[in-house]
C-alpha cells in the first residue's frame, strides 16, 4: 500500500472512531492486535476506546500531526473534553482538559497491527488538579 494510500487508510479510521457509537473496526485493525506490548482481540481494543468515550462523551479525534512511512504511521492526536468518571486512569470531574497522544501504529496487510501510544496523563492530571 503506498503511504499516500495508507495516510487516506488511517483518516478513515479516525473518522470511524469519531463516529457516535464507534464505527466498524473490523476494516482497519487486526482481529489480534499488539497494544503497548500487550496483545489484544480487536474487541479488546475496542473495549479501551469506548471505555474513554464512555467518561468524556464529547471525545473526539483531532490528528495534529501524520507522518507515514512505508507500514508506519505515527501521528499527534490532540483532545479537548470534558471527562466524568475514570477517564485514562484519572478521575474526571467535569471540567474541560486539552491534551495529545503520540502514537505509533504498524500496519500489516492493510490494517493496523501493532499500536504504541504515550497519552500525556500529567497535563489532564494537572487540569483536573490532581498533578503530585
């Protein structure tokens, strides 16, 4: 898949993520996939996003930064929303918070195989006052 193809591949998929509920995954990631070391059904991996969406409804994936690279993609995803409840770890109280996530996903035939992913807790902590 050429990179311009694989860039249009995972605009795509962000679209299917910021769709209410979250779009069919099946066309864009593996039935098993590697999240942060940790293999994964795509259910699973599902299962992760919803669980964020669930705490802050308003979630939506903004990509502030692609770059594409043979079956590399790495990109900024960058948020702004309003979290209630268990939110990536942390206790959402209602209040807004901005912050990125830097992730980088390796596609195998198409579909995302592995995916690394560095969210910046410390800024949401700050934002909703629980920074130590």
């Amino acid at each position: 898949m050429s990179e311009t193809r694989l860039a249009e591949r995972y605009r795509a998929y962000i679209a299917a993520l910021n769709e209410r509920p979250v779009g069919a995954l099946e066309p864009f990631v593996n039935e098993a996939v590697v999240y942060n070391g940790e293999r994964k059904s795509r259910a699973e991996y599902r299962g992760l996003i919803e669980d964020s969406i669930a705490a802050a409804p308003d979630l939506k994936f903004r990509i502030g930064l692609l770059v594409v690279e043979g079956d590399m993609v790495s990109a900024k995803l960058d948020f702004d929303c309003t979290p209630r409840g268990d939110f990536i770890g942390l206790q959402g109280d209602g209040r807004r918070v901005s912050f990125a996530e830097h992730v980088f996903y390796r596609f195998s035939e198409g579909k995302i195989a592995e995916v690394w992913s560095l969210i910046d807790r410390w800024t949401v902590a700050e934002q909703l006052g629980r920074a130590r």
